[in-house]
C-alpha cells in the first residue's frame, strides 16, 4: 500500500507542534480528520507512530524512525512540483535560534546553505526558547530551540548538558549570595539556575540581566558573575565549576528544530532539512 502525502504530512506537523490538537489547528483541519489520517498512515506502516497513553502523544521507535523519510518525501514532491512549474528553489525564509547557536554553529551552516541555495533568502532572528516558540507560524518558518531532556518536543538534532561556567580562579565569597549572569524571564537557564540553588541552600542575585551571549559571556570573563552554559558551547576561556565549588547538578537537555506545520514552501523545506543533516553531521563528529 502506498503512503498517503497528506498522511505523511498530518505526520509531521503532529511531531513540529506536539500535538493532535495544534496539529489541527496549523493545518486547518478537525483533529479527527488528522487523527484518522494517522490511523490510515499507521496501517499502510503496519505499526503505530504515536504512543497515545500520555497526556501528549510520544514517537515510537517506528514513528522517529519515520521522520527523515517522511520529510524527504514530503519535500521530494514539493521539490518536483517546484521544478515542473519551470522554477529554481527561491524564496525568503524566516528562522529563529537561540542567541549561542545563532552567533557559533549557524554562520557556518548557512554559509553553506547559501552555496547549495543561491536563491534563498534567510533572515535569522536570535532570541529565548520561549518567545521564539510563540512566534513559529505567525513570524517565523522554523525555529531552532532549547528543552529539557525529555520534552518529546521538536525533531530532536543534538543533546547537551547545562554547566555552570566561571572565570578561572572565580570564588565566591562565602556565605555571600552567588553573582549570576542571566537572561530575563522565559530562559530556561535562568530557571534551572535559581530553582538548582534554591534547593541547595545557597543565595543568588542577579549581577548581571541579559539576553546577550556575548555580555554574558563579558561578564563572566571578567570574573564579576557565574553563569551556565551548554557544555558543547562553553565560551574560551571559561571554565566549568560544580559539585566541588559547591554547585549542584543542572539538568540535561535537548537541542530540537520546530518546523511552522502550515503549508511550508521548497524553500522552508530545503533549510529545515540542510539544519537536520548539518547538525546530525556536527554530532556525529564530536
């Protein structure tokens, strides 16, 4: 039985947006229409994609092992629908990243993008998990963000550790709430970092508020201030502290691309899937 583009399409948009529901709502369908489309993609595959037993539905092994096929596919007919209408992939694309991605891993990955696709406009907007979440579909194409471990949110490219950082020879003045270089409200760092020493015992404030990595970064060169960080990003020139410091453990997580689960051009396509392979081939090699 031959798979249903339509299905392959209700597919993805459930795991871009976590959702039966929001799924729906991007594709401008009832959810039982794409629920039944599921169902139908789920007996051409003779497996179930989704495990529907939680609150929100989880990828299967069959269902992630779907992902990348149904995306080429997807993006194969589009791409043959583009070339018979006598046109190059072209157009303008809107992606949001977190501000440490956006200024060390993307530059090179869209230099290269911009080779493959000479036509292809991208306009790159850095910001907070959070805020860039609420903009995929209504500013933004695709979205290149941050979860805790777990989360089943997004297509999942790379996992990461959150450290906390200082500058070598840092010490924080005992008994002294520790100085901390943070993002406003929506960072997950932020969270992480005052619930984590919370509940260790130990007092905080606010040295330092800003969405910039690079003034963060500044000030935790400059020894005024401890931040956290990926551990795969670790600014030069810091250094990682922890339990030896006397700083507890931060949680792990997940780096995962979001794709708008609209109707998305060639083009939205073709960089969605050059950030999948680009990123799989930097984990691959680390």
């Amino acid at each position: 039985m031959d798979l249903d583009l339509d299905a392959l399409r209700a597919f993805l948009a459930i795991v871009d947006t976590g959702g039966f529901s929001r799924a729906a709502r991007v594709l401008r369908r009832s959810q039982s229409a794409v629920s039944a489309q599921v169902r139908r993609l789920e007996q051409s595959m003779g497996a179930a994609l989704f495990d529907r037993t939680g609150r929100l539905p989880v990828l299967t092994p069959d269902g992630e092992a779907l992902i990348a096929a149904a995306r080429q596919m997807v993006g194969l007919n589009d791409q043959v629908l583009s070339r018979r209408r006598g046109a190059p992939v072209r157009g303008m694309v809107r992606l949001g990243a977190m501000d440490d991605y956006a200024t060390s891993v993307l530059p090179a990955v869209l230099r290269r993008f911009a080779e493959t696709y000479p036509e292809v406009g991208v306009e790159l907007q850095s910001g907070l998990t959070a805020e860039l979440a609420r903009k995929l579909g209504i500013g933004l194409d695709l979205v290149l963000v941050m979860h805790g471990a777990g989360s089943h949110r997004g297509r999942i490219l790379q996992r990461d550790r959150a450290v906390w950082a200082a500058a070598p020879g840092f010490t924080a003045p005992k008994g002294a709430p520790v100085p901390l270089a943070v993002a406003p409200r929506g960072c997950l760092f932020r969270d992480w970092a005052m619930a984590a020493l919370d509940r260790a015992g130990r007092p905080w404030r606010i040295a330092y508020l800003t969405q910039s990595i690079s003034a963060a970064t500044a000030a935790v060169s400059a020894g005024l201030a401890v931040g956290v960080f990926k551990a795969a990003l670790l600014p030069p020139g810091l250094v990682p502290i922890g339990a030896t410091e006397g700083f507890p453990v931060l949680p792990d997580l997940e780096i995962a691309l979001h794709r708008s689960a609209g109707h998305t051009s060639p083009a939205v396509t073709a960089l969605g899937d050059f950030i999948e392979a680009s990123l799989a081939e930097r984990a691959s090699a680390a």
